[in-house]
C-alpha cells in the first residue's frame, strides 16, 4: 500500500503523519486489498474560524477509487471523521465485491 501524505497551507508534523498513519490502520485492517491512499491536509484562509481545518482522502481499492472529505474546527477532529467515512465506504465495498462473488456460487449450485 502506497500511502501520501501532503499538506496545503500547512506543514505536516511527524506527529500529525503518525496519527494519520495509525488511523489509516482501520481501513487496511477491515479490507487488505488497498493499492494506493492519498491524504490532503488543508488550512482553509477564510474568516470563520469553525470547520477551517480540511481533510481529504482519496483511497484506491481494487475495483474502483474512494474519496471523503471532512471539515471541523480541529485538525485531528476531521481526520477523526474522515476515516470514519472512509471506513464505512470501504467495509461497503468489500461487502459488495463478497455478495456478488456469493451470487455466481449461488447459480451454479441451483
């Protein structure tokens, strides 16, 4: 698994990667056949101080490309959220790629 990590308007710590990195752990750990991850850190230049902080990721699975995105007042907050979206969207998708291989067993079985 190919993992970025890359910030806009922002430098990215070593301790914010780690904790990018060992959220990320949940995806690969529901589904193992992740080839490529993305993550886009961003400091939004607008006046509102609520959900400034961005967090994007873009996963590539095989089969097809994820993509999530969360904004929040913390940085650490929206990548909490981003990879509880991403989680969600990829445990959907292995259920998809199991329930369609379930279905040719099912036909030649009947």
């Amino acid at each position: 698994m190919n993992l970025t990590i890359s910030g806009h308007h922002l430098e990215v710590t070593p301790a914010l990667r780690s904790y990018v990195t060992t959220k990320l752990d949940r995806i690969t750990r529901h589904f193992d056949q992740v080839v490529d991850v993305k993550v886009l850190l961003t400091v939004e230049k607008q006046k509102e101080k609520e959900k400034r902080q961005r967090a994007e990721c873009n996963i590539r699975v095989k089969g097809s490309d994820l993509f999530a995105e969360s904004s929040h007042a913390d940085l650490y907050a929206a990548v909490d959220e981003l990879v509880d979206k991403m989680d969600r969207q990829v445990v959907r998708h292995k259920d998809r790629i199991q329930e369609h291989h379930d279905a040719s067993k099912r036909e030649m079985h009947a």
